[in-house]
C-alpha cells in the first residue's frame, strides 16, 4: 500500500465494487416492482448486503487507513497489508456469488469466516503499526475504537452464522443477532474509522485536542450501551432503559459539540475542503445529524414500538446510514485527498450518484411515514427502481472516467 499505484488500484475497486453493490441493488429493486422469476430475492438480498460491507465500505476503510498509515510510516507497509486486501477482496466475491446461489450454506459462511479472521489480522497488524507512530494524534483513537468495534460485531456475525447452518431460529435471538451484528458495523467499525479520517484533518486546527478528546469519549462510552437502542422491543427494565437514553443523549451532545467546533473554526477549515468536495461532508453531517436526531426520538416507548414495528422504517433508516453517511462520506474523502487529480467528469458522476441518494433516502422516509397510516404510496415500487438505477448509472460514469493520476496527496499536504 505504500506505493502510489497500489492505492490507486486499490481505490479503483472500491469503486467497482460499489457499482456491483449499486447494481445489485436495481436487480433487487427491478424484482419488486416487476418480476424476475431467475432471482431469489432473499438470497441475492443477503448477497448484496454482504458485499455491501465487505467489499465497498470495508475495503475502503482498509485501503484508507493504510494510506494514513504509509502517510506518517518510515517503513513501506505493502508487503505486509497486500495479501490481506486481496483475502477481504476473495471473501467479498465469495460471499457476493456463494450468497446468491445458496443463501445462508458451507460456502458462504466459509467466506464470510475468511471476511472475519482477515479483519482480526488487519486490527491486530494496523494496531501495532499504528503504536509505532509516537507522535499522539486523536485520529489514532478512533481507529483503535473502529477495529474494537469491528471484532465485537462478529460475535453477531457468529451466531447468526449457528443459527442458520442449525435451523434454529428463535426470532429475537435470531433479531438480536442481526443487530447486534449491523450496530457494531454502523455505529462502531464505519462510523469509528470515518471520525477518524475527519480528524487526521481536524485536529490540525490550534488549541482543539482537549475538545475533540471529549468528543470522542462521549461516542466512546456511549457506544456499547447504545447497542440496546435496537432491542427496545424486548421491554428492557428501567435501569437499562436509563441508560440507553443516556447513550443515546451523549451521542447527540457529542456531534452537537463537534459541529460547533467546526462552525467556530470554518475559516480555517475552508482552506482544506475545496468546494467540489466540502458539499459531500456537508451532506453526511446532515444524514448524521437526521440518523442521531431518530436515535434520541427512538428512545420514547411509543416511537421505538412505531419504529421497529414497520419494516419500510427500518430499511429507511439502515440506507440513511449506510447511503447518506458513510457512502457520500467515503467518496468525498476519497475525492479529498486525491484533489484535482481526477477528470472532471468523476465529478459530475459523483453529483448523479449523490442525486439517487437523496431520491431514494426520500421515497424510504415517505414509505416508511406512509406505513404508519397504512397508506400504500402509488408507484413507490418503481419510483423506487428509478432512484436506484440514477445512482447506478452515476457510479457507472464515475468508474468509466476515473483515470490513474500522476500523484497521491497525503493527508497532511491538505493541511
């Protein structure tokens, strides 16, 4: 990873894998509102979440991480981390083809294994590597939180595992399971190693590590807690109800606090963010800021019973995370620290996919608030299929006018 070539061909499947992902994601939504008998549904639903995780978003984090990681390394890391971005690579096709075929079977939990054990080498390796760096940074303690996270989600991952392979489906082990599984990856693995890269940026600000600490304490301490935000459902005792609503609250004070941050400091930060990426973290702070917002309102007893109660919600509210934050945020700073090296047309790709999004995000909300009336929104399906197939033809532009740039630009000579 430390050769320049390396990230770029690196980059560039992150963004092949998001057109499959995005593609998937039109066969998926093409099933729905019209008909295509080849296709199972669930299969090919498990397929494209899956790949989703592995080969978009945690691939991206991994290739970025180490392009930190070679930024402020004396030594070439490449050899070292090679073998472990092709074996999260072959777990992510495998899932991504043992999934569509068979579902839940021995190929696709053999390589969802292979996805795990690859991210506990990846943790235990950058960890180490990371302590290397004596110069202290708090982008340092968001990763190591990240990959805290991204090994406790695969206890979720496990058991799922167990239960599908044994055909013993308790429904709430079997839904606790599930998000325990997304919680750790959503709000602990993505969310964790986003903060992180926001802050290689960030804490170059004067005088602000004391304020960035304590926001990364507060979603620090908030977030294992936070994990029963999702099992509201089970009518927790009232202690543990407390104290998600304290979690949940923390949360929200910490992004408030951080936003203030950056508002007080937006002329020092302007300089960093050029235009035709600054509008990208823009978005994903208002994507966060709406998800945080949901969360706190999640915690009132009857909201929470509304909320879990109606699949179009849930489906909602997981795209709003994974499409609006985490997505558009990858592919800003991606864009971020590789400026002007890309065609212009990346851009206007860029501004398709994003469109999608939004439309999208959009029609999942009034499904999900129509859903609360049992009203059937007309045409949802293929308005639906429509958005889906913006965003995957704005990927599709992006992939086809991505060119090898001459140089990287590292993190710092943004700053």
């Amino acid at each position: 990873m430390g050769m320049e070539f390396g990230f770029y061909r690196s980059i560039r499947y992150a963004f092949i894998n998001l057109f499959l992902v995005s593609f998937i994601g039109v066969i998926l939504r093409y099933k729905i509102a019209f008909s295509f008998p080849f296709i199972d549904q669930k299969h090919l639903l498990h397929a494209h979440s899956h790949f989703a995780f592995t080969g978009w978003i945690s691939h991206a984090l991994m290739v970025l991480l180490l392009f930190y990681l070679t930024s402020k390394s004396k030594q070439s890391l490449n050899k070292r981390y090679d073998a472990l971005i092709l074996a999260n690579l072959i777990s992510a096709y495998g899932m991504l083809i043992s999934f569509a075929i068979q579902g839940y079977g021995f190929w696709s939990i053999g390589f969802s294994s292979l996805s795990i054990i690859t991210s506990y080498i990846f943790s235990i390796l950058y960890w180490k590597d990371l302590n290397k760096i004596t110069a202290f940074s708090i982008s340092h303690l968001w990763f190591k939180m990240a990959l805290i996270c991204n090994a406790l989600s695969s206890i979720g991952a496990f058991a799922l595992a167990i239960m599908m392979a044994t055909k013993n489906l308790e429904q709430n082990w079997y839904l606790i399971a599930v998000y325990f599984y997304l919680h750790f990856q959503y709000n602990g693995w993505f969310f964790f190693a986003g903060m992180g890269l926001l802050n290689t940026i960030v804490e170059q600000i004067p005088n602000v590590q004391k304020q960035l600490k304590i926001v990364f304490w507060l979603f620090s301490i908030a977030c294992i807690p936070a994990f029963l935000l999702s099992t509201l459902w089970l009518q927790l005792p009232s202690t543990l109800y407390l104290i998600v609503i304290l979690a949940a609250l923390a949360q929200f004070i910490g992004w408030i606090y951080f936003l203030l941050l950056l508002k007080k400091n937006s002329l020092f930060l302007s300089i960093y963010f050029p235009k035709n990426t600054a509008w990208l973290f823009v978005l994903s702070a208002i994507a966060l800021t709406i998800k945080l917002c949901l969360q706190l309102g999640s915690t009132y007893p009857s909201l929470s019973q509304l909320a879990f109660g109606f699949r179009p919600i849930v489906i909602g509210y997981l795209h709003l995370v994974l499409l609006g934050v985490i997505t558009i945020f990858l592919v800003g700073y991606i864009l971020l620290i590789t400026k002007h090296n890309y065609h212009k047309k990346v851009f206007l790709g860029v501004r398709i996919f994003v469109a999608g999004i939004i439309i999208t995000e959009t029609l999942l909300m009034t499904q999900g608030v129509a859903a609360l009336d049992y009203i059937i929104v007309p045409k949802i399906d293929m308005m639906l299929f429509t958005a889906a197939l913006i965003m995957c033809l704005g990927i599709l532009y992006i992939n086809l006018h991505i060119k090898h740039p001459t140089r990287t630009i590292a993190p710092e000579s943004n700053l």
